[in-house]
C-alpha cells in the first residue's frame, strides 16, 4: 500500500472499531441506576433503632410454623442483639430457654420500613460453625408463602455448601404448596471463610428482574423466563427487609464455637430510578 492508502485504511480501522465499541456498549445499556436513599441504619447507637426494627422472638409457633419454617432450634430473643462500636450484633448462644437449646435473634422493618423496587445493601461479617445460618432477605407485606414470593439476598451454613460460599435465591409457588427456587452458590474467591471479613450483599430489584451483587460485582439473576410457567410475584407488593442469625435443624458439631455472632455494619435501600 502507498502512504495515503495506509492512512486511508488505519483511518476506515479505527472508525470501524469505534463504531464496534459504541455499538457493544448500547446493545445492553442501563434501564435503572440507584437513586435517592429511602432507608438507611448505620448502627451507630447503643441499642438498635426502633423506630426502624421490631424483633421477632419465639419459636415460630405462634405463626404456626415449626421452627419458623425449617425446623429450626433457637428460640429467638430481643436480648441477643446488641449495639455497639457501630455494628450491630446477632449472638448465638448454647443456652436453654422456653424448651430450646440455643438461642439468637432475628429483627425486621415489618410495619416500620417497605418498599417495592430498589438496591438493597447490607455490610455483614457472617459466622463460621456447623448449622450456623446467618441471612439477610426480604419477605412481602401480609403475603401468603411461597405464592408471594420470598428474595434471598444472603444465606450462608445451613443448605449452602460451605463456609466459604454464599448464596442467594428468589421463591415462588403456589399457595400452600412447595417452592420453586432459582438460586447460585458462589465460593469466596481468596478462598477463605466469608466470615473472616466484613463483605457488601446487595441486590438490584426492578420490574421483571433481579440481580444480585457481593461486593459490587454481578453474581446472578432472575427474571420471568427464569420460571417458566409459574406466576412471577416481585411486582407486587410492598416488601420489609429481615436478620437473623439461626441455628438449622442437624444442629452444630463439636467444633461449632458458642457463643458466635454476626455483624451488621450498615443497611441501606437506594429507589431505582430509570436511566433513560
């Protein structure tokens, strides 16, 4: 080639790639970005907020539910959550009480706090120990389980693999029967424990999808076509965010140290905004 022909060729190149580049970045180009806070607790007190939690305490049997659900054995109790040095902590404790051998707390912004849509956060440093089962998740005001749907945005122990993995989920169903669920189970990366640090759980919630995040980086999602023929309930309602720290129905080994607790650094929910 001659000089103008090479210039004339890098110059059609490096149009050609721009072109490429713009092209990749618009073929799926954001429809909602965080927005204005509408919640957030940084735990920053002597004893948690209730103006934004209420505890839920027992056993799960004046729900009737059996161990709220999954035969769990704590009996949760406000008296295991405390406030201090800007966490929140959840501990478990070997302890009989009210028929129970183990004791924890679970709080919620049920009639407090809901909402429909948005990036929900959580900074938490988890625990280590068999049948440990810390979560954070969110449940639908007044809904029927699991036909109004439950979003999972963090468990570890229990049905996870081990500690060095977390996962999250989205239920449906139908009302009074089993749950479907789509779920990811996704090992720490350093391949250590989650529990040896605090990490950011968080989920991004909009009409017909939802993504979830551990420490800013995309892990999964879920929309209608993930559920074939079953009835997608995450448009509806309003929505009240739950922790707790349980101990599952195998119950822990020898080598489960207790008492044990999980932190929570900071929850916040951002409105989701459209982007364009």
């Amino acid at each position: 080639m001659t000089p103008i022909q090479n210039k004339k060729a890098l110059r059609y190149f490096i149009l050609s790639l721009s072109f490429l580049l713009v092209s990749c970045a618009q073929e799926d180009p954001p429809i909602y970005e965080a927005g204005s806070l509408k919640f957030e607790d940084e735990f920053n007190g002597s004893s948690l907020n209730s103006s934004k939690w209420s505890h839920q305490t027992g056993t799960g049997s004046q729900y009737g539910l059996w161990g709220w659900g999954n035969g769990e054995l704590q009996y949760y109790r406000s008296e295991n959550t405390t406030v201090s040095d800007g966490t929140a902590k959840i501990t478990v404790k070997s302890e009989s009480f009210e028929g129970k051998e183990y004791t924890s707390s679970r709080f919620t912004t049920l009639n407090k706090f809901s909402f429909r849509y948005g990036k929900v956060q959580a900074r938490i440093k988890t625990v280590d120990g068999k049948s440990l089962w810390p979560a954070f998740w969110l449940l639908p005001v007044g809904g029927n389980w699991p036909c109004d749907g439950e979003i999972d945005i963090m468990e570890q122990g229990g049905h996870v693999g081990g500690i060095n993995e977390t996962t999250g989920a989205a239920h449906l169903g139908e009302c009074g029967g089993a749950s479907t669920y789509e779920t990811f189970d996704l090992k720490n990366p350093a391949g250590v424990s989650y529990a040896n640090d605090f990490h950011i759980y968080e989920i991004q919630w909009s009409k017909d999808k939802i993504a979830w995040y551990v420490d800013d980086k995309k892990v999964f999602q879920v929309t209608p076509e993930s559920y074939p023929g079953k009835t997608w309930p995450f448009n509806s309602s309003d929505w009240y965010i739950l922790l707790n720290l349980a101990v599952d129905k195998s119950g822990p080994n020898s080598n489960t140290q207790l008492p044990s607790q999980m932190e929570i650094d900071w929850v916040r929910v951002y409105e989701m905004e459209r982007a364009n």
